[in-house]
C-alpha cells in the first residue's frame, strides 16, 4: 500500500501570532498584556463568559478565547466592584485561558484591565461588533488549528474533483499533471501538498506559499504553471476527494480489471478512495486519470457501473441457467 503522510501535525497558534496575522483584518489592538503573547490558542471555538462574571463558574470555558460584547461589558460597569474583581481573579487564574477580546470598540473597565495585567492574560480589542468578529475569528481559527499533513504528490482539479497523484519518485506524477493541464484542467500543487483535515471530516489541500503555481518536471526543469497556461490553470486549494497511485507494471501482481474491489487510503483519520494504475509504455495515463475522476464523480451520485453491470451479469444467469 501507499504511504499516505510524511509529516503530520495539529494546528497552533498563538496570540502574538493571531495579532501579528490579523490584527488588519479583524481591526485588533492590544489593550494590555503585552508581556504574555506566547499564551497558546488551542480551539477554535470562542465563548461569551456571562454566566462566569456573575459568578457560576462550574463550567467555564476557559480554553476559549473570551468575548467581552456590550451585555457583559455593561455588567462590568454595574457590578460591585469588590465582587466583580474576585470573580475576575478567580476566571483569569487558570494556566489555559488564551486571552479577552473587547467588541465595538468599547472602553475597557478599570477592573477587567488590572485583572488581566495581574494574570498575565492578554486583553484586546476590536471596533468590529461582537456577531461578525466571532464570525470572522472562528473562521480563521479554524483553518489555522485544523490538523495538518504533508504528502508528496501532485494535486489537480479534475472536472472539479480534487485528485491527488502519488506515486514513486520518478515514476511520472509531475509529467501526467503536465498533460491533465494542457487538457484543461487545474494544477493546486506540485511535489508537496499540504493537507488540513476541516470540520466534518473534508480534507482541503493546497500548496506551500514558495512552489506555488511552480512544476518541476525531469529533463526540463522549474516552469511557471500560470505564465505558460494562464490564470485559470491554477487554484490555490482544493477539496480531495479521490488518491490515484501510480506504480511500475509488474507482471506478478494483481491488477483490478472489474472495479468491484474498492480500496482506500487513509489520511488524517479520513479514508479516501483509492485507484492505482499500473504504468507501462503505450499507457495515457492523464486520460485514465481524467476517466477515473469522472467515475468516481457517478460513484458519489450513487452509480456504481462496475456494480450493476455484476448485478446485471448474475440476473441473467438466474434467468438463463446453463443446461445440465
């Protein structure tokens, strides 16, 4: 079988990291705890802490990045200040809590301020309101937490099915894409594929910033996919949906010839159909790739041929037995 990843990894991400990547973006400045950037931001998930400053703390997320919007903002201006501070100190104590994020551009209350510099929590804020930040945020965190692997292949868009084609080295993966794109269809990345594992089990691959839209192919060397095909011959991430693995025809093993036999790859814990195709001379293989993506399209819209042609077969050796 295949080896699918090469390196694998979860997703991290810091506050310095979140303010140095976003702070445009999402309109952020930092308020106070600029000593404690290196806090890690784990999930991506954020939580609104009402119920903590009123002071049920028993199932306070603290691994959360906590939003402080106009409702608890005002609730910080209207507290006793002997008893919102106590609560403070008890929310902020514990080691995992990433950091506070002030919306609409509201003024910080003296006492979340001081908390958060006695904790060493970081305390932020924004001018965006509270529903399209958290919107914005949780969207980022969650492409930059989601798990992560990095495979050797090449990735391209077949009639808008994400192929990934691996294979030894040498054996021909770069030279096939070559071919799928003067077909029209559309290189994501060459050589490495970088590969993160997104809510609901879909794998979304794309390209590391230096290769993209670069190929190198044996005998000619480094080309510019989008100067020699144009812009619409590159993407920059795509769904996987299918693995092709390309192997040296070998006379001893086994080739599937009815495409009963369904196989997988696994990566990142979610399986993917898996073809492998034999290479020998007098082989196109861009057009059997191409064909295979436009199968595996049908076997997603619940058409199996190879399954109905069987069925079909053993329907007719019910009906039409041989004589005894």
């Amino acid at each position: 079988m295949p080896r699918s990843e090469f390196t694998s990894q979860d997703g991290q991400l810091t506050v310095g990291e979140l303010l140095r990547e976003k702070k445009r973006d999402l309109k952020l400045e930092l308020v106070a705890g600029e000593g404690n950037l290196e806090r890690k931001i784990s999930v991506p998930e954020v939580n609104r802490p009402g119920l903590a400053l009123g002071g049920y703390l028993e199932h306070f997320r603290s691994e959360r990045i906590q939003i402080i919007g106009r409702g608890e903002h005002a609730y910080c201006l209207q507290a006793a200040p002997d008893t919102l501070k106590a609560i403070l100190v008890q929310m902020l104590s514990g080691p995992d809590i990433p950091c506070m994020v002030l919306t609409r551009g509201l003024k910080s209350p003296a006492l979340l301020e001081e908390a958060c510099r006695q904790a060493g929590v970081p305390l932020l804020r924004t001018s965006w309101d509270t529903a399209t930040f958290v919107g914005e945020l949780t969207a980022y965190m969650e492409d930059r937490l989601a798990p992560l692997a990095r495979v050797h292949g090449v990735l391209v868009d077949i009639y808008g099915l994400g192929v990934l084609i691996q294979g030894d080295s040498g054996i021909g993966k770069s030279e096939c894409a070559l071919e799928l794109l003067k077909r029209g269809h559309i290189l994501v990345s060459d050589d490495m594929v970088e590969i993160r594992k997104k809510r609901g089990g879909v794998l979304v691959g794309s390209c590391p910033q230096p290769l993209r839209h670069y190929m190198e192919v044996r005998g000619l060397g480094i080309i510019d996919v989008k100067l020699l095909f144009g812009i619409g011959s590159i993407l920059n991430l795509s769904r996987i949906e299918m693995v092709v693995y390309l192997q040296l025809w070998k006379s001893r093993l086994f080739y599937d010839r009815t495409g009963l036999e369904e196989k997988s790859m696994k990566i990142l814990g979610v399986g993917l159909p898996l073809i492998r195709i034999p290479v020998s001379p007098g082989r196109n293989l861009a057009v059997l790739i191409e064909v295979a993506a436009l199968n595996q399209r049908l076997r997603g819209q619940g058409y199996h041929a190879a399954r109905d042609f069987n069925q079909a077969l053993i329907e007719r050796m019910r009906k039409d037995p041989k004589p005894s």
